[in-house]
C-alpha cells in the first residue's frame, strides 16, 4: 500500500501542474492589423501612423512585447530597419509610423510575443499605406521566405503599376 503512494502521489502533483501550466497558456494569442483612421480622432499618434498593430487575446495581451522590422527592396539591394512602435492611448494598440524611405518597396514584419507564444503578421506598403487584405497573418513569426516571397510580389506589382 505504501509502494502506490510513492508512485500515485508524484503522479497527482505532475497532473496537477500540467493542468494548471496549460490552463495558463490555453487562451490563445494574437496580433490584428488595424487601419488608423480607426482611432486617428482618439489618438494624436493614430494619425501620423500608416498601420495599427493591437495585441489579443486572454489574460492580459496589454503585457504582450510587439516589435518589428520595415524589409525593403530599394534599387534591387535588400533592406532591413528596426520600428519604434508607439504605444497608443487604447490598451496593447500600437502605431507604426512611416520610419523607412519612399523609395523602393516594403513589407512590415511583426512580432507579437506573451507568455510564450509568438504570432507575426506581414504588411505590404505601397506610397506610406497599406491595404488591409495584404496583411497576412500567422501563429508564428514569419519566415525569413515568406518575407522575401512577399517582398518579390510587391516588386512585380509596382512594376506592373508602372508599366
């Protein structure tokens, strides 16, 4: 009888810490794409910003680290620069101002990070702006091919455009 407590009891405590460790992380989380001019009369911030980038999902997505990169194709040679994100007035809400040269083409690559889940999104730019069906979202960040796949398609597009 002794000999099953030794083994029933490490066995109850793991069960009991694994269900509280995936109740913890089971809410999910994500990031969403958000036209400015949805808060540019709330925001000063909101409406120099060409996207907005807001944090979801349980628990407390306010406490989420949301950074990201302008990936660009200026004269054929590949750039990368580093965005301040500004915190907006609405809660986990985030403006991306224009921070790269008009020159060329970009995509915004955004990472989304809490409580160890991490969630990305892909923005194409076009003259400062962006359309919302362009973003793609993912449950993970994106890859370094999805993000040069996105930055070839704006090239050919704004070819295309210009022929």
């Amino acid at each position: 009888m002794l000999h099953n407590w030794r083994i029933r009891l490490p066995l109850a405590v793991a069960a009991v810490l694994g269900a509280s460790t995936i109740a913890v992380v089971a809410g999910g989380f994500w990031i969403s794409i958000q036209n400015p001019s949805t808060l540019k009369d709330k925001d000063p911030v909101a409406a120099r910003a060409v996207v907005l980038v807001r944090a979801d999902g349980c628990h407390n997505p306010a406490e989420a680290l949301i950074s990201g990169n302008a990936e660009g194709l200026v004269n054929g040679v590949r750039k990368s620069i580093p965005l301040k994100l500004e915190r907006l007035s609405q809660p986990a809400t985030y403006a991306v101002t224009p921070q790269w040269p008009a020159e060329g083409v970009w995509v915004l690559n955004i990472k989304g990070t809490y409580l160890g889940r991490t969630t990305g999104a892909l923005v194409e730019i076009t003259r400062h702006k962006f359309e919302k069906e362009s973003a793609k979202l993912f449950p993970r960040e994106a890859t370094a091919e999805e993000i040069e796949a996105s930055l070839k398609s704006l090239a050919r597009q704004t070819i295309a455009k210009n022929n």
